[in-house]
C-alpha cells in the first residue's frame, strides 16, 4: 500500500501533461455546455438592450481586434452578429484597425455558410472597408458617413444599398458596438457616444473589463462583454454553444483536473505522514 502511494508520487510528469491534453481537447472540438448559471450582468445588459430594439435597426458594429486578442473577442462578435440578425436587425460591419481586417473576412465567410444563411448582402447587412485615422472616421460618422464609406468594401456603391435605407450618420442608427483590444472604446464613447447622444456598447478583453466600470455606472455604455467568460455567457444567452463555451469548458476542466491532482497529493502526503 505504501509503495503505491509512493509511486503515484513519483509518476512521470508527462502522463499529467497528456491527461491535461485530453482534458482540454474535447471542449475545444465540441463545447460540452457546463452549468453557466453565474451570468455577467453588463453581458446581459447588452442582450436586453438589443432585444428591446425594434425589428430593422441598423447596428454598427466595429471590430477593432487583431489576432493576439482574437481568442476572447472574435467568439464575441460572432455572438452578437448572430443574436442581432435572429433579430432581424440591419448590420454595419467595419474596422479602425487594420489588423482585424482577416478576421471580418472570416466572418463574411461564414455569414452565408452558418451565422445567418438567409440574410442577404446587401439587404440585411453590409461590410465597410477599412479606414486610418480613427477619430477623423468617428467624427465623420456623426456628421455624413457617405464621405467616407460611399462604397462598400467590393468597391460597390453604398448609397444604393437597401440595407443602408434611412442611414446617413449614426445620428440615424440604433446603436454601435465596439470589440476591441485596443483603447479604441474609450475613443467612440468619447468621440461618437457622447458627442452625438449614440447609444454604445462594447466588447473587451479581460484584463481590460475593470476600467470600464465607471462608462457603465454613467450609462454611456449599455452593456460590455469582457473576455472569454463574458462570450460564453452571450453565447449562453442565445443559446449558441462556440468557440467561448469551449474556451471555457477547457479551462473549467483543466482547474478541476489540478486541483484534484493537489488534492490528491496531499491525501497522500499525510496518509505516508501519519499512518
């Protein structure tokens, strides 16, 4: 008995490294959707308040991320492009970064394959193309956006476009949602939130959720997503297990492996001590 106890020990590190490994591997090929009933509530904020929009808003949505930060942002955008077309809200697409320029390309992929295959380009959502200089974009935005954005991406005239009916500035828009890993949010609250009475909401990475405490408080955001927690619970939210529940499904399980590995150990420890 003892040297059993001796051994488990002594077991070579590399079979932990691999039970960790599996541990982590199924989550990340399909959620398993553990209880998530601890819902952050700027996370629900943000539902409610694109819920409580009326069928056709238009939705600006800046991703303003790169792919350092795209393993905790892009399950969010995914998210909420996915909860506002089940909406039936009208979508404006684009980046101040040019680094998140690939990801809204995988995004304009995967619209017509899995995220909304009946809404239409063109019709029910549209794609900017990107643009230097942020606080010049965001001041223009107030004032006529087809200065700068009169055509879309594919060099196509935006004017023209159904989806763009009514849309002249944000002025004439619903609300506008940054995700980003940048300080870019403090910008468009700044710059197009306050200065032109627009309702906004963001998403962020974890470690910078903290500082917008005081934006909430204030109501000059609606609601924040923060990290990959908060994707998981918006996933939660529409009922849309990806990329968040899996990233938290892993690191769920990855904690409960090692603390029952030191939990464990330390049984062990005080059995040899003691008996």
């Amino acid at each position: 008995m003892k040297s059993t106890l001796e051994k488990f020990l002594k077991i070579d590190r590399r079979l932990i490294f691999l039970a960790l490994a599996i541990v982590l591997f199924f989550p990340i090929v399909r959620p398993l959707g553990l209880p998530n009933k601890n819902l952050g509530k700027d996370v629900v904020n943000i539902y409610n308040h694109i819920e409580s929009l009326p069928a056709g808003s238009f939705i600006l949505m800046s991703l303003d991320y790169d792919p350092a930060t795209r393993p905790e942002l892009h399950p969010q955008a995914i998210a909420l492009v996915k909860h506002s077309f089940r909406l039936n809200h009208r979508i404006g697409i684009f980046t101040l970064n040019a680094g998140a320029t690939g990801m809204i390309e995988e995004i304009a992929e995967r619209i017509p394959k899995d995220i909304a295959p009946a809404k239409v380009y063109g019709k029910d959502y549209v794609i900017f193309p990107y643009q230097p200089k942020p606080q010049a974009v965001m001041t223009q935005l107030g004032i006529d956006m087809y200065a700068i954005y009169d055509k879309d991406r594919n060099g196509a005239p935006t004017r023209e476009m159904e989806v763009m009916k009514g849309i002249h500035s944000v002025k004439d828009m619903s609300l506008g949602i940054c995700v980003t890993g940048t300080a870019l949010l403090d910008a468009w609250v700044a710059y197009v939130g306050d200065k032109y009475n627009f309702p906004m909401a963001g998403g962020v990475t974890a470690v910078s959720q903290p500082g917008y405490g005081p934006y909430l408080q204030t109501g000059q955001l609606k609601g924040l997503i923060g990290g990959m927690k908060g994707a998981a619970d918006y996933e939660s939210l529409i009922n849309e297990l990806d990329k968040g529940t899996s990233g938290i499904d892993s690191l769920s399980l990855a904690h409960i492996l090692v603390i029952i590995l030191i939990v464990t150990s330390n049984i062990i420890m005080l059995v040899l001590k003691y008996f």
